[in-house]
C-alpha cells in the first residue's frame, strides 16, 4: 500500500515560490562581489606580498567555492590568501554562511604554523580585545563558531593559543560578522585581514 504524501500550507506555498531562487542567486552575486572587494583591496595584497616574499608559493590568486550543504545550509567562501598542501597551510578562508554569519577564518599548519607560532605567541594581546575565537575541534575543516569548537580570546586565556596548536597540529582563529550588517561586509573582512597581517608580522 503505497504512503500518502501530504503537504504542509507552508512547504504548498515553497514549492510555488520560484522567486526565492532568484533573490537567492542576487544575494549569492552580491557576496561575490564583496570577495572582490577583498581581493582587489591594494593595501591588503601589498602587505600579503610583504609578508610572504620570503616563500616559494603563490597564494595571492583569490579562490571561491561554494555549496549547498554545510550543516544543511548554503555557503560561499573565498580563499585568499590560500596556499594548501599536504606540508602546509596558510590561508585566510571569507566564509558566507547561510542564514548564520559572515566569518574570517586565519588557518595555519605545517611549516607555516612552525614560522609564525612564535611570532604570534609576541603579538598575541592584540587578539584580547578583538573578538577572535580560538578553534578547539581536533579537525581544522570544523567552520561553525559555537561553543563546543571554539573560545572567544581574552585577555586571561590567550596562553590557549599556543596549547592548543601544539596538541591540534594547526591554528585557527576565526571573527564572525551579522548578516544584519550585510552592507559592512567588506570593512569587516578588510579590517580582520589587517589584523592578521599584524599578528604575523613581527
């Protein structure tokens, strides 16, 4: 006897609603313009062509990917700087969420995380004050900030940093931003891009 299939009123009116797919795709442009915005910032590949002078990797061609199902929800995400290897990771990945945030995610491991560790450690009381949570997940490939995977940084925890890379094999400090504030999107990704230049500059 086969099943019944019954419809809600709310999924009747869905599954008539093609508009949504295409505010949907507006949206999805409207984030892609605000990774270039990024990419194209001069400022910020000047000083990223600073820092990484000293390496044998070009990391400055912005990289966006995109799916349908992180946790069940749609995303977009650039990678720039992005360098990904099976010896090293040194990458800003601009994470849209979905229905959840915007975030900034600085990742490193491998050789990277060896060079910049230490200077990190010298620099790191200008996370205290910064909103960065730290992730705590064995797996670096965990996106969702939430209290089971990361720690906000302050000013009494900051030693976590170090302990924690040390014993995950890689870090990862991440800044989230409201979709509410959409329109300062770009600031938010330029100004946590600085800050990690900062961190990792001397």
């Amino acid at each position: 006897m086969q099943t019944k299939i019954i419809l809600s009123e709310e999924e009747r009116l869905a599954i008539n609603n093609c508009r949504f797919f295409e505010v949907k795709r507006e949206i999805s442009h409207k984030v892609e313009s605000i990774f270039s915005g990024v990419v194209n910032d001069q400022e910020l590949k000047l000083d990223w062509k600073k820092i990484i002078a000293q390496q044998d990797w070009k990391i400055l061609e912005g990289k966006i990917s995109r799916g349908e199902n992180y946790k069940g929800f749609p995303w977009l995400m650039l990678d720039y700087p992005r360098n990904f290897s099976n010896e090293n990771v040194f990458a800003v990945r601009n994470f849209f969420w979905w229905g959840f945030y915007f975030a900034c995610n600085f990742q490193l491991s491998g050789e990277s995380l060896k060079k910049y560790l230490p200077i990190i450690e010298r620099n790191q009381e200008q996370l205290a004050e910064k909103k960065i949570y730290l992730s705590l997940n064995k797996s670096s490939w965990i996106h969702k900030v939430d209290e089971e995977n990361f720690v906000l940084l302050k000013s009494d925890n900051l030693k976590m940093i170090s302990s924690t890379a040390v014993r995950n094999g890689y870090l990862k400090l991440s800044a989230v931003h409201t979709l509410s504030e959409f329109e300062k999107a770009v600031g938010f990704f330029q100004s946590y891009q600085k800050l990690f230049q900062q961190i990792i500059s001397g």
